[in-house]
C-alpha cells in the first residue's frame, strides 16, 4: 500500500474520526502505520492550535475593557500599539511545543504500558490516535468555550468539560482498538495510563500557572523599583 497522503486526506481523516470515530478507526488508521504521516498529522494539529492560540492573544491585548465613572459602566476600547508588548516568539514556540508534547507523551505512555502487558503495537498508530482523540478538548477550549462564554458566561465551563470528556472516550476507544486487552484488565490499564496522564497534566498546568504569576510579579517589582 502506498504510504503517502495527500494533504487534504489528513483534513479528512480528522473530520472522519470525529464524527464516526468507530468506522474512521477501522478506515483511516491504516493510513497512519508509517511514523512520517502520524508525525505531520501532529505538526498540523499543533499548529492550528498555535495559531488560534496566538490570534486569541492578540485579540485579547488588543481588547481593553476599562470602567467609565460617566456612564457607570464598562467600555471597550482597541488598543493597537499593544500589539508590539507580546512575545510572539515565547507565545509560539510555547503553544506548539506544549501540544506537540501531549501528543506524544499520550502515546509514549500507552506504548510504555503496553510493553510491560507485552503487546506488540505500532507506535506511529498511537501517535495518529493521540493526535485525533485530543482534537475535541482544543475545540472546546479554544474556540467553543470561549464563544459560549460571550453569550453566557458559566456555559464556558460545561462546554469545556464536555470536549474533555469526548477527548477522554475516543482515547479510551481508540488505545482499545489498538491494543485488544481483553476482561478487567483494559479497565486496569486504561485507568492506569489515563491517571498518569492527568496527573501530569495537572503538575503541568499547575507550573505554568505559578511560571506564569511569577513573571508577573517580577513585572510588576521591576516597575516599582
């Protein structure tokens, strides 16, 4: 079978796995044996999530909300020359990084675990099914939420939560279908695989945020002194 994939056939395969994840894994995943495609499959997805993430700075630095003591009310203001106060360079380099990262610390743990339950997997395919299952929680959160959240603010939340949630079970379907455990222990070894991967998740975020404050401060101290 030829190995090579048109461009368009990864926009394909993408909108296949998320509207019938079960037929995509039995019809598009064999395009995903070689590492090469599950590798530009990740690079792709990582960067539309660098853009998106990268026009959602820009908008939101750009967007100043300031409280006007005339009207008692909060006005929007579009501040341009705000522009050149981002680190474009940090901002993208970040953003690609980190879910280029997840994508394949998803399927080094699956690979890992499934070693040490000695199954034979290719791991260009747990590559391809990382990269698929984690698409709906980067729609929920980057473009979904916050949509919701300009008409409703606490729908934010549940819009999120219900794109991590679509990501949590086409991971679980999808390492299933890959891996074949059989009985209690697919159960054991996805709550294992999955529960490292939270935890991870959660030390990461809690890093960034505590990075992220850190500088702040350090901003703020440097223009008071």
């Amino acid at each position: 079978m030829n190995d090579k994939i048109l461009f368009v056939e990864y926009f394909s395969s993408i909108v296949a796995f998320l509207l019938k994840p079960f037929t995509a894994l039995k019809e598009k995943l064999n395009l995903f044996n070689e590492f090469k495609n599950s590798a530009i499959l990740a690079l792709i997805v990582s960067g539309i999530t660098t853009v998106i993430n990268l026009l959602t700075s820009m908008f939101n630095v750009i967007r100043v909300k300031s409280f006007d003591w005339s009207s008692g009310d909060y006005k929007t203001t579009w501040v341009w020359d705000n522009l050149t106060e981002l680190n474009y360079i940090e901002i993208i380099g970040k953003n690609f990084l980190i879910c280029l990262g997840v994508i394949f610390a998803i399927a080094v743990v699956y690979y890992i675990a499934s070693l040490i339950v000695k199954k034979q997997v290719n791991f260009s395919r747990l590559v391809a099914i990382s990269t698929f299952a984690i698409i709906p929680a980067l729609i929920s959160s980057l473009i979904l939420s916050p949509l919701a959240s300009v008409i409703w603010i606490q729908l934010a939340m549940p819009v999120a939560i219900i794109g991590a949630m679509y990501t949590l079970v086409l991971l679980y379907e999808g390492m299933n279908h890959e891996i074949k455990l059989e009985g209690d222990i697919k159960y054991y070894f996805n709550c294992i695989c999955l529960s490292i991967l939270l935890i991870a998740g959660y030390y990461l975020c809690v890093n960034l945020v505590i990075g992220s404050i850190t500088s702040e401060l350090g901003d703020v101290l440097e223009i008071f002194s």
